[in-house]
C-alpha cells in the first residue's frame, strides 16, 4: 500500500451529534420537566478532536463512518466547513446515527447517547498508509486487533494518545494492562481513573496509573489537570471561567495537549496549553469554542508546578 507521510495527527473515533440543553436550573429527575436557558446542536464525538487540532494549525486525518441520516449529514457539513481532510472518511448507503443528548447545569452534566452499529475501518491500514506522528483514540479499547493496531504503531515511531470515555475496564482484566502497556500518553478524567483503578482516592488511582504508562495525564474539571512522567508530577490549576457546557472540554484538552507535544515542548508547558484549550471549550455549547492557534497568543499562560 502507497504511503501518505503528510499526516501529523491520525483520529480514529466515530462522529457525534451533541444536543446540547445548557443552563438546567436544577437536575432534570424522573418524571419531572426542566427548561433550559439554551440550546444548540453541535458536532462532536472524534469530530471534536479532528477539528481542535486542526484549528491548532496540524494536519490531521480522520477515520469516522458516515451514513444517510441527518446527523450524519450536519457533522459532515460541519467537518467540510472548517477544512477537514476526506480521505479517510467512509460513506454508507445506511443510516449512521450517532447522538448525544447533555444537559449542562451549573456545576456537571448528564447524558444520554445512542448509536448505529457499524464495523470502524481497521487502524492497521490506516496506520501504514499515513504513518502520522500521533494516533488519537478517543476511547478505552482492550480488544485484540487494537493491541495488534499499538504493536504497529510503536513500530512505526507513531506515538499513541488515548483517552478512557467511561468505559466499563478495570485493571484486574490483563487485555487492559496488555493495552496500557502500548499506549504513550493515557488521559483519563479523575471518575475514570477511579473506576478503572478501583481506587478510593485519586491520588492512589494516578499512582497506579502511572506505572504503566509512560505519560499519565488526568483531567479534574474545575480543579484542572495533573500530569506524570518519569516520577515528576505537574499540577496545573484551571483558569476560572463561567462555564456554559463541558461537553467538549476533554476533547478539546487532548487537542491542545497534543498539539503541544507536537510543537517540542515540556510537558509542564503542554499542559498548560491543555488546560488553556480545555478551559476555553466550556465557555459555549459542545465544540464551537475550541481554539485556533492564534488565540492561544492571548490566553494567560501559568507553568504547572513540579513535585
């Protein structure tokens, strides 16, 4: 297979569409009817990654399926808008419905999602057709053919980013721990890595995390995020902001924190730009506030600190 060698980051995840009821003056229970004080549909999913780090100014290939039906048609509108590249996107003559309903009040959300079943495109091709820099995988997966797809990875120099995504994994299963083992940087929020630790305490939980992949990094929301490497922690605090919706926040973080790694920068400084991008996404429903690379020149830099 011809190689394409003019990808910097390489997103494998299928497209959402984010409903988004933002400003719930109180939890919506059982039952009961709240109002929101807004409302927009937004793309998101893997889409949120492919088109953060675009704006960030990198070249980027996404593999996602779309399908016939109307939410395929608007994150795919959407995709085109802002420039992404095609090539890896898939077309069905089927409907492709992937959906997320959130309702954002003032200090968490709630969501409820469905999606069409549909075989993703084999990563292993993907890989040694692009040979990208960085593979971004927005969720957990232990199975077999995503080991073998990491196993190619390391051996084509392609530094892999995952994220969790609430996933039911614990590290008790082996498949887990064989998967950690080939993944560069894991970056779990704080409830995943207790969950998938098993830990009471998140500190106890990124320890453990820790030690077995080279790069940890957690995202706490308003308490920002903390990042380990080599047995040096960095902590970096969160820029205050009033928050309209998170439900791109950690999306847009990994773009950001991405797109500092491929820039050469330390990790401390990565984190920052993390932090920066993430905080920025809250600030307006779904994705439609992630940054360019030109905002970042305007944005309050603080270094994390070093322990």
């Amino acid at each position: 297979m011809e190689s394409d060698s003019s990808c910097e980051v390489l997103v494998a995840g299928p497209y959402f569409a984010d409903l988004v009821f933002h400003g719930l003056p109180r939890p919506v229970q059982p039952g009961g009817e709240v109002f929101a004080d807004g409302f927009a549909l937004v793309p998101g999913g893997a889409y949120t990654l492919a088109m953060a780090v675009h704006r960030l100014g990198r070249t980027a290939v996404w593999s996602v399926d779309f399908g016939t039906d109307v939410f395929s048609a608007e994150v795919l509108a959407a995709a085109r808008a802002e420039g992404l590249d095609e090539r890896a996107f898939r077309h069905h003559p089927s409907p492709v419905r992937s959906l997320t309903v959130a309702l954002s009040g003032p200090d968490d959300r709630a969501m409820v999602s469905y999606q069409d079943r549909v075989t993703p495109a084999p990563l292993v091709p993907l890989l040694r057709r692009h040979r990208p820099a960085v593979l971004m995988l927005p969720q957990l997966h232990w199975d077999s053919p995503t080991l073998t797809a990491l196993e190619v990875a390391r051996q084509l120099g392609t530094l892999v980013v995952q994220d969790c995504h609430d996933v039911p994994a614990s590290l008790t299963d082996p498949a887990v721990r064989r998967i950690l083992a080939e993944v560069d940087v894991f970056t779990p929020n704080a409830a995943e890595a207790l969950h998938l630790t098993g830990a009471t305490d998140l500190d106890d939980a990124i320890t453990e995390l820790a030690a077995l992949v080279p790069t940890l990094v957690v995202k706490r929301g308003a308490d920002g995020a903390v990042a380990l490497r080599s047995g040096k922690r960095y902590d970096a605090p969160a820029v205050p902001v009033r928050a309209v919706d998170t439900t791109a926040a950690g999306d847009c973080f990994n773009a950001g924190l991405v797109h500092g790694l491929l820039s050469g920068h330390d990790l401390p400084t990565c984190l920052t730009i993390a932090t920066t991008c993430g905080t920025a996404a809250v600030t307006a429903p779904g994705s439609s506030a992630a940054l360019h690379a030109a905002d970042l020149e305007n944005r309050p830099e603080r270094l994390p600190r070093a322990q």
